[in-house]
C-alpha cells in the first residue's frame, strides 16, 4: 500500500526536525516544499508531501497515518 502524508508548520528548525523525522522513519520526499505567508500570524507556513510503501496493509480510512 502507498500512504501519502502533507507535513504543514511554521518555517523554522521544528518543522525541518519533524520532515527528517519522517525520512528517518522511511517516508520519501514527494514533490516540491511549498511556502505562503500567514498574514494573521505573520509568519511563513511550509508544506512538504510524503509518500510511504507500506507492504502487507491494506489501507483503511480510519488508519492513523502518522503510526506507519
């Protein structure tokens, strides 16, 4: 099974740490980062996708994504 993740945050050390978290834990890089600028809180918010082969699950809707 092919799990897909999209990691959102504010732009600094804390959302680097959790993308080499999940790379470390065997999730891909799946395309480009994404920035944007959250007028109301001033700051940058990141995105990156994630994808995961999970072999011998079938996925479920009610699986937590983050556990695989």
């Amino acid at each position: 099974m092919q799990v897909y993740r999209y990691l959102t945050g504010k732009d600094d050390s804390a959302f680097c740490h959790r993308v080499t978290k999940a790379l470390n834990e065997g999730w891909q890089l799946y395309g480009s980062p994404t920035l944007t600028f959250d007028s109301t809180r001033g700051m940058v918010i990141c995105g990156q996708a994630i994808t995961k082969e999970v072999p011998d699950r079938d996925y479920d809707p009610g699986m937590a994504l983050s556990e695989l």
